[in-house]
C-alpha cells in the first residue's frame, strides 16, 4: 500500500472502501498527503488518542485533526512505528531457543527460528537445515521421534501421558479419545463438536504418538499461524504452508519431514500431492485432517469451492496406489457447524469410506447466556445500545479524567445504578420501531426507501466482508504471540478455565453472578460500522479497534496482537475476525445487524467463554425489518439456500417462546429433550402471554382462502365481493401478504390499526402450523405469497370455532406496543391531506428526532431466573 503515487483522490477512495468517514478521510489526506498508510495511521490514531485520557483526545480528535499540523502527525506516526509491524522485527527477537515448559519438557527447547529463517539468514546463508537430509532434523523433532512407540493396548496412557506433558491437560475428553480410537484403527472420522470444545487435540496427538507427520488442511492462514505457534510454545514442531507463507524454504523442510504437524491451506495441498507422496513414503503420513470441513459443503455458511477438490487424498493416498502403504492413511474431517445436509455432503465429497466413524457431542455451549433485543441498528442507537459496554469498560478506569467522566454522564443521562441487560421488548419507545416497517414491504411492489437504496446490493458489494479465498484475510499475525498465551495461565501455570455448568443448578448459580471481566467482540455486517462504533467507543474511553479484511495488515497485526494480550477491551469486526480464534476469556460477543445464517452466527458466538465461565452472546437486530442477503457470488441454488438459511435465521430472531439454546442446538439435529439453558432471555423472562387469535386467524385465511376461488368456506359475515376482488386481481398478479392486509382493514374495522407487521407474525405462525405456505418459486425470507393448504382449508371448514391459542412473535410484540391507525405507505401519504393528522405527525416526527439524538440509558430487569410473564407484563405497562 504505498502512496506516494496515488493522488489524493485515489487515496480518499481507498479510504472510504476501507469503511472510514468521507470528512475523515478528507480531512486525513488533507493533514498527511497522499499516502494511504499515513492516512490511515492519522485517522486510526485519532481513535487510540481518545483512549490516552481527556487531554489528549481532546487536541487529537479527528475533528481537531487540521489544528494538529504537520509536526503533530508525525509524532503520532512515530508513536505508531513503535510498535513492531513487520514479521522479521520479530523473528529477530525470538531467535534465541527457548525453554517451552517446565522441567517435564526439558529437552523440548524449540527455537522459533527453526520454523522459520529471519531474512537475513535466508539471504547470507542456507538454513541450518537446507542442505541437509533428514540426518540433520532439529532437537524438537527428535524428541518427538524418540516417542515413536509401538502404540499397543495402553495407547490412552500414552496420549494422557503426552497430553499432560506438551498441553498441560489432565486427560483426553471423551470424544477425543473416540476419534483417537477411529484413527488407531485406520478408519476415517468426521468429528462434529461443539465450538471450543478441543477438536485440534484430536489431529494433534497422533503426531506426538507415533512421530510421523499429520497433513491439516485450514481455511485461514491467521488460524494456521495461530495453530503453529501455540504447538511450538508446547513443543512440537509444525509449519504452515500457504499464499502467507513469506519463507519458501519452509516447504522444502516440509517436504522433507522436517515437522511434525503440517497445515497447508487446501489451494496449496493439491499442487503438493506427489511431494506429500514421497514424504508418505520417507518419514510416514499418520493421518490428513481437515479442520472446519463444512467449508467443503455449498449448503454450508462459508463454502471454499477448493475444498471441493480434496477428494484427490483419498485416491492419491490410498493403498491401493501406494504400495508401500499398508492401510489408506485415514482422513479426520473436524467442525462446530455441521447440519445433517452438510455432513452427508462432507461425507460424499470428501470420498469418505463406508465405515467411517462419526463423532458427535453436543452442541450445547453451557455457560453462553443468549439474548435478541430490538435496536434500528443506527448510529443513532448506538447511545443506547452500548452504554452498558461503556460502564463495564469505563468502572474499571481511574476517574481522573474529567471528560471521561463527564462524557459517561452524559451518555447515561438519569444515571441509573443498574444497567443490566435492557430486554428487547421491556423499553421499547416510538422511536426504537423503524419508521418505515411497512415501506420495507413495500418495496416488493413498488418505491423504496432511502435506506433501502443505502442497502442496495452495489452500496454493499463495496462495504462487505465476503470469504472467498484465503488470501483475503492473510493477516500473519502470529508473529505477535510470543507472550500472549501466558497472561491466561494461572500462577501453576496452567490454564484457568473451569468445567462448563452441565448440571442445571449449576446454571442457575451463574445467573446469580456477574460477568467476569475480559474483552468483548461485536461483529457487524459491513466495514463502515467497524470504524463508526469503534470511533463511537473510544470517546467514552473504551478501548477499541476496528477489524476488517481492507484496513492495513500492519493494523490488523496490531489488533490480533492486543486482543490477545488483553490490552484491547472491544474488537469490532466484521466476519473476517476469528474463525477458530481461540482466546479463553471472551466475556461478550455482540452481534450488531442481523448475522446470514444460524451456522455463522453460532459459530462467532461460540468464541465467548472457552473458560468455562459464563460469558454473553447478544444479538441487537432490527426485529420490524425483515433482513437482507448480503451479496456474494451464488449460483442459483446457493442463492435459494442462502435465503433459506437467513430466513432461518430470522425466525431464531423473532422466537419469543422457545430456549435460545435449544434451537441452536436442535438446528444442528441435535436432540435437546425437555432440558433448558435457563440462561437465555427466554429461559429468564418466560415467553409472553399467549393469546387466543381465533378472529385474526379466521380472517386471515378467509381472505387468503378466497383468492384461490375457495369461496365455500368464506363466512357470512365478510364482504364476498371483496373476495370476488382478489380473485380477479388473481389473473393479474400475485397477491402478496400486503394486499391480503389491506383488504383485511377495509372490509374490518377492527383491525383498521393492525399493522402489516403484527399480520407479518401471524402469517408467519399460519406458517408453522402447516396451514398456508409461500406461493412462489423463491424462498423469502417471511412468507411472501400466501397461498392456503389443504390443512389450512380444513382449518377454515372444521377449526374455526376452536381457540388459536399462539404466543405472540417478537415482531407482533413491537407493533403492539405501538398501535398505529395509519400503517401502510399510501394511508401514510392519504393522511397528509387532513390539515389535524398532519400537524399530529408532524409533532410526532420533531419529538422522535429529539429523542433519538439524546443518548439514554433506560432501567432494566436484572436477569434473575423468574418464569414470570414478566415481558407481556412490561408490554401492557
Ligand atoms: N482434553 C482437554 N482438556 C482440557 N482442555 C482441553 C482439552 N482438549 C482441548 N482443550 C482446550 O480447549 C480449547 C479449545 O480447543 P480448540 O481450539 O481445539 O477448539 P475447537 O474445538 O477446535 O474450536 P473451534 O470449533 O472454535 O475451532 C483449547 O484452549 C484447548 O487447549
Ligand atoms: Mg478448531
């Protein structure tokens, strides 16, 4: 990224891709120049000013950004070269071996220039190993061959034997040990296990038991370097090839055996086949892993269309065409988010054999407490949704810092001593409801609004993350983790973290407790709110940075580095942050903007609490809109599931009345019985009142019953030339939802102030039960197209007398809160005329605006395990 050559406006360009501010980046170039690093490091530098105190962030705010002049700039640059950014500065520093572990590993002293040459040594003499054959192999990897046992019966000692000596851990977990077993006996495995649950140990250990080489594929260099580093702090040897690899010697060394544990990325493993066939046959292939195995899947949330093309290792490394080998060298396929779908298709695609052992445990995350509340999302929310995080941040500081102090007052307005979790449904206000619900659905048939034109898929073509190919996110950040792993470990040092609460008292006790301190992620879907909610954070002192795949490397190294030695409190990212990130002490994962699929969502929330303790997964989404598919490159089919799995998601988002937990779980076909989290807001704030929608229901699918000429079952009592209305129109168009509603307000006065969102809800649950489905091609995300079923018309013949007993959904909950007599785009505009109602609105629309540019904090329930209807309860007050 250089700059010297680009002009200013190429630069500023750059920058607004990247996610910063138009006036940011102007402002910036204007301070710096054209160079887009110094660009960035200005504006970026402005966010960390803010955290040095009250003094400082006041003359370095971006704002004040021309006051600071030339000299200014380029003291803050020299503060940010301190840091080291470059992958040698580091190598240099880290040449001396080091002693990896206590006395037990005595001779277990790697020196991480083993791994990799600085570039000096690569360029004054070979590696110390180049020139030499396998004679020559390096002290780690000798030991790790003195442990080349015959394996025999007691192999469990020997792993626990070798778990406790290079991991630090007591024993194997149960499903380790099955798909050690599986492994032992030579057959194939596909382990699907919870996130966080110790799915590396299971391809790990085979290394260290018998001395031979495990090939792991990874999608993500950050992963594999992450990976390689902790094992070389433990004290096996392992590499990592790929497009990051900056040092191409490496391979060779590979090659040649000269690690114990290779992760190759699956671009690079198929140009390697035959070299790997050699090495299959000098020091010996154990095992191929491939980690996070459902990119393989398209039905999955991240397809890779290159691990597609790994079905070559089970030809090419099989016995039948090496006949050196005695058996296939056995293939274990690892992830967190497989659903039925994507396991048969890993299963196929990989060329898996017929007795292939599949490990499953639960999905179940214990001690995640889940939580969905309403937010527009805005910046406008942000006051709002955040002033809780800013309290957890800015109690733990010293209040010396005057602005600091008066900035977290003014945030907090009345100041309330309890800021809990705000429920989503609890403080709902006027403003909270976006405005334009009824615009969003409009706009199937006709205008859109500006937001929407915002949205637009060109607007976020250039504003997203998209995971395509491992390059994108080469952050090569590992260089950085020398000492990161340790500020985890306890004073024995080994790790704190404590056994999940598996049993349900255990659970409740949790809720009893506060969160423990440790840093906070919250993903979003585009890279301008990584920079906005950062900016947003750190003028109330938080520490924060921003993450996304176009922000300089140099920054990202930063941020992995930070994150890991606890000194930043808040990563805001997007989806390029974490897969497998590995850190115990997460204590809040964020979502801010509806997530594209359960499988995604579950996986970045499940990068909270890999300590055991009880850590918050919250989702802040825009519950009166119906989400949108983020744009990526999809065929036909993809596009349909994408939408499948979005719409998926939406309904996890509207549920109100079953365990959040359970349906994660039960997403990914697990069984969860009668068992509750108990931690969840559902769990904790009971499901709303139900209710008898009996009418509702009726009307509903009269009307939706009649366009499909069903008139037999229309009740007297409504207007059956309406119906002859719609079925007419029926020639003409598809009726949507929409229409239906209008139709239901003109011929019933009663629900003249029923909005399409609360109609949108029970079409929704129609939905469920089996008795209408969506008449088009297309999967939507809500049902789109009613049309009646033969269960739904046997509703309407046999049923319609019965209560309809149903618990509200979240979006039927909002709109209750707020009865509006005019809810659709053209009664909107009709109103305008009558001289009262506009002057009403107008009113209506001035006071809005100021609620939402004062920040608030609002009081809130403590989570305290009550099975009350407490949330209806809130709804009525
Ligand atoms: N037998 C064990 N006993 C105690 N801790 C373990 C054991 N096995 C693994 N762990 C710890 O569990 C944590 C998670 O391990 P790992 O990164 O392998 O998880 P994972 O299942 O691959 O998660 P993800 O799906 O997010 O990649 C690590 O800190 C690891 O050291
Ligand atoms: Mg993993």
């Amino acid at each position: 990224m250089g700059g010297n050559d680009l002009s200013s406006d190429q630069v500023i360009k750059k920058l607004i891709e990247m996610g910063f501010e138009n006036s940011d980046a102007i402002e910036a170039v204007e301070s710096v120049g054209p160079s887009v690093d110094d660009a960035v490091e200005y504006v970026l530098k402005g966010c960390r000013r803010n955290n040095l105190g009250a003094s400082i962030s006041s003359q370095c705010s971006s704002r004040d950004g021309k006051s600071l002049g030339k000299r200014a700039t380029s003291l803050l640059q020299s503060m940010g070269r301190m840091r080291q950014t470059s992958i040698w500065d580091h190598f240099q520093s880290a040449s001396t071996p080091k002693r990896i572990r206590g006395n037990d590993v005595s001779d277990a002293v790697v020196s991480r220039s083993q791994v990799l040459p600085s570039p000096e040594e690569e360029h004054k003499e070979p590696f110390p190993f180049m020139n030499n054959q396998l004679e020559t192999v390096p002290e780690s990897l000798q030991v790790c061959c003195s442990e080349e046992l015959d394996i025999g019966l007691n192999w469990e000692l020997k792993a626990n034997s070798l778990l406790r000596k290079h991991f630090g851990f007591s024993s194997l977990k149960g499903f380790q040990k099955e798909a050690l077993a599986a492994w032992l006996a030579h057959q194939d495995c596909l382990v699907l296990a919870a996130t966080g649950s110790g799915k590396s140990l299971c391809f790990q250990i085979p290394a260290l038991l018998t001395g031979k080489v495990v090939v792991v594929v990874s999608p993500l260099i950050s992963l594999m370097h992450d990976q390689c580093l902790k094992l070389s702090k433990f004290g096996v040897s392992a590499c990592f090839l790929g497009s990051g690899q900056l040092d191409s010697s490496v391979e060779q060394k590979a090659m040649r055996g000269m690690y114990n544990i290779i992760y190759v990325c699956p671009e690079t493993i198929l140009r390697l086949i035959k070299p790997l066939q050699r090495l299959a046959e000098s020091r010996g292939i154990t095992l191929f892993a491939i980690d996070e195995v459902h990119c393989i899947s398209v039905w999955s949330h991240d397809f890779r269309p290159d691990y597609g093309r790994l079905s070559v290792l089970r030809e090419n490394f099989s016995a039948r065409n090496l006949i050196f080998l005695k058996y296939d060298i056995p293939i274990m396929a690892l992830t967190a988010t497989a659903t039925v779908r994507v396991r048969q298709d890993i299963l196929d695609s990989l060329c898996m054999s017929k007795e292939t052992k599949i490990v499953v445990t639960s999905f179940f995350r214990p001690n995640l407490r889940f939580s969905v509340k309403h937010s527009r999302t805005l910046e406008s929310s942000y006051g709002t949704d955040f002033c809780q995080l800013i309290d957890v941040y800015a109690r733990k500081k010293k209040i010396g810092e005057t602005k600091q102090t008066l900035i977290s007052q003014e945030i907090h307005g009345q100041s309330d001593s309890d800021h809990s979790s705000a429920c989503v449904f609890n403080d709902i206000e006027d403003s909270d409801i976006d405005k334009s619900d009824d615009e969003n659905s409009t706009k199937e048939n006709g205008p859109i609004s500006s937001r929407e034109k915002q949205m637009s898929v060109e607007y976020l073509e250039n504003e997203i993350d998209v995971f395509e190919s491992v390059e994108d996110w080469d952050v090569a950040y590992g260089e950085f983790c020398g000492q990161a792993y340790s500020e985890e470990r306890d004073s024995h040092g080994s790790f704190e973290t404590i056994e999940p609460p598996n049993k349900p008292e255990e659970r409740l006790r949790l809720l009893q407790e506060p969160l423990e301190q440790g840093p906070t992620i919250i993903y979003v879907p585009t890279r301008k709110e990584t920079l906005s909610i950062v900016k947003y954070l750190c003028k109330f002192g938080v520490k924060a940075a921003a993450y996304n795949a176009k922000l300089p490397k140099s920054h990202l190294r930063r941020v992995h580095q930070e994150f890991h030695e606890n000194s930043l409190e808040v990563v805001v990212a997007t989806m390029a942050f974490g897969m497998g990130i590995d850190k115990l002490n997460v204590r809040r994962i964020i979502h801010y903007g509806w997530p594209q699929s359960l499988e995604a969502y579950y996986q970045e929330a499940g990068r909270a609490g890999r300590d055991g303790k009880l850590a918050d997964c919250i989702l802040y989404a825009n519950l009166s809109r119906v989400p949108t598919l983020l744009p990526s490159k999809r065929s036909q089919d993809q596009a349909k599931w994408a939408y499948k799995m979005l719409s998926d998601f939406f309904r996890y988002g509207m549920n109100t009345s079953s365990c959040r937990a359970k349906t994660l779980v039960e997403y990914f076909g697990e069984d969860f019985g009668d068992e509750k989290c108990l931690l969840c807001d559902i769990c904790v704030d009971g499901p709303p009142k139900m209710q008898d929608l009996k009418e509702e229901a009726n009307i509903l699918m009269q009307i939706i019953a009649a366009r499909y000429n069903e008139s037999s079952f229309m009740d007297g009592s409504y207007d059956d030339s309406l119906c002859n209305d719609i079925q007419q129109q029926n020639f003409l168009a598809k009726p949507n939802l929409r229409t239906f509603v209008d139709k239901i307000r003109e011929q019933s006065q009663k629900f003249i102030a029923t909005d399409l969102l609360w109609w949108r809800g029970l079409a929704r649950i129609m939905e469920v039960k089996g008795y209408i489905r969506d008449g088009d091609d297309k999967i939507h995300v809500q049902i789109k197209f009613p049309e009646p079923t033969k269960k739904g018309l046997e509703f309407l013949q046999s049923e319609r007398d019965k209560a309809f007993h149903v618990y509200p959904e979240a979006d039927m909950l909002l709109s209750m809160r707020r009865p509006r007599a005019y809810s659709t785009f053209s009664d909107w505009g009709k109103g305008w005329a009558n001289p009262e109602i506009r002057c009403q609105r107008l009113r209506k629309i001035l006071s809005s605006n100021r609620k939402a540019r004062k920040p608030r904090i609002r009081k809130s329930k403590k989570h305290l395990p009550d099975f009350s209807t407490s949330r209806e309860n809130s709804m009525k007050s």
